[in-house]
C-alpha cells in the first residue's frame, strides 16, 4: 500500500495524524508530491519526520521558490514566508529540497505536483480550456497531482486519462479542515481519505511561531479555503 501525500506545508500535526492513518490502513511506503515545509509553523521539523519514511519524493512549487525566492511571486508576505523557511531549514536542506525531480512514474501512474508542463498550472474539479495543454505528452493511465488543494478524482476530457488530485495534508481549500490524503494499493486501487487533526492548535502555532505578518496563512488552515 502506497501513501500518497502532498502540500504538507509544514503542518506537522497534520502530517502525522495522516502518518497513523496510513499506517494503521497499511501503508508501507509513500510517495511525496512537493510543498512540504513552506507557509508552515514546522518546516525543519516536519522535514525531519518526512525523512523517517519510506518514500519517493517530487519537487513542488514551494521548494522551487525557496531556492530560488526571485522566481516566486512578488507578495511581501511570500517573501516573508520564503525568509523565514530558508532561515530554519538552512541552505543544505533548501538545496536538495530544490534539487529534486519534476515528476515519478509508478505503477501505471505519473505523479507530478500541478501538472506534467508546470508546477504551478493545474487541474481543476471541472474541466478548464487549456486541460489538453497541460496533458501534452501523457501516456500513463492516470496523472497524480497536487497544489490547488482540493481533493477530488475525474476522467480528463476524451477520458483517456484519470485526473487523482490527493488534496493537501496540511491546508486543504475545499472548506473541509481535515488533512487530505489518497492510499493506492497493489491492484491499482486509489482511495481518497480525510483525517481529522486539531486544525485550530495548527492556526494558533502558525501565529506563535511565525506572527502577525502569517495571519493569512492561519485563516487558511483554520477555515480550509484560499479566499480568507
């Protein structure tokens, strides 16, 4: 049994509410679809408990922009967040996380973080006008993907293709607070779970760790949507 896990964000009570989860579902190794320490109240420490596990690891937006801040958005609170992760995770850390693959192919499936062209064009629950784009040169059976944080899974247009969006562990955008996950086992099953965590202590940390300038971020995870 595969764990899929994405856009952790260094929420660590997340991550480890899914760790039981999936461990308890029977989860032997896992498969991680980038994001994982940015805009969180844990960064180096979540990136530890990452490392304890059996894995195969992606390179998502959040470890591009940490590694490289002028490529990220020009917002002071990003920049802000990017300071702050670069300053706990130290520059060995921020490198490799920035030197990791695109993307991973496994057991008929292509994981990427937003799509197999970019890190930051995605899916979305419907189907958009450039979805055809954002599939060129696809061949696998079923695309995993991740970064808008909403978890859902539909046939891309033609149907040729399964879209798997797992949903983020540490701050889902769907209204529902519990961190998101998918489990896929040895038959090619995928199954999309929730686990309730104690989202609100997660909110409160971000203010007590990172401060006033994050509020963004905590409202986020306290009320699971990005327009807070």
């Amino acid at each position: 049994m595969l764990g899929i896990l994405y856009d952790i964000h260094g929420n660590l009570p997340a991550l480890e509410a899914v760790l039981a989860d999936a461990d308890e579902a029977g989860a032997g190794s896992y498969l991680l679809g980038g994001d994982y320490t940015l805009f969180g109240a844990w960064p180096a420490e979540t990136l530890r408990r990452l490392r304890r596990l059996d894995a195969g690891w992606i390179r998502g937006n959040g470890e591009r922009w940490t590694g490289s801040p002028a490529e990220a958005p020009m917002d002071q609170t990003v920049e802000r967040a990017i300071a702050v992760c670069r300053g706990r995770l130290g520059p060995d850390d921020v490198l490799t996380l920035s030197d990791l693959r695109e993307s991973r192919v496994l057991g008929g499936a292509r994981f990427v973080h937003a799509s197999p062209i970019s890190d930051v064009r995605s899916f979305m629950p419907e189907p958009a006008d450039d979805e055809a784009d954002l599939l060129a040169g696809v061949s696998e059976p079923r695309l995993v993907f991740g970064h808008t944080h909403l978890q859902f899974r539909r046939r891309a247009e033609g149907g040729s293709v399964e879209l798997v969006n797992p949903g983020s562990v540490g701050m889902p955008f769907d209204g529902d607070p519990r961190a998101a996950y998918a489990l896929l086992a040895e038959d090619g099953t995928l199954e999309l779970r929730r686990v309730e965590y104690d989202h609100e202590a997660s909110a409160a940390a971000v203010r007590e760790r990172l401060g006033d300038w994050a509020e963004l971020f905590a409202r986020r995870i306290e009320r699971a949507r990005a327009d807070v």
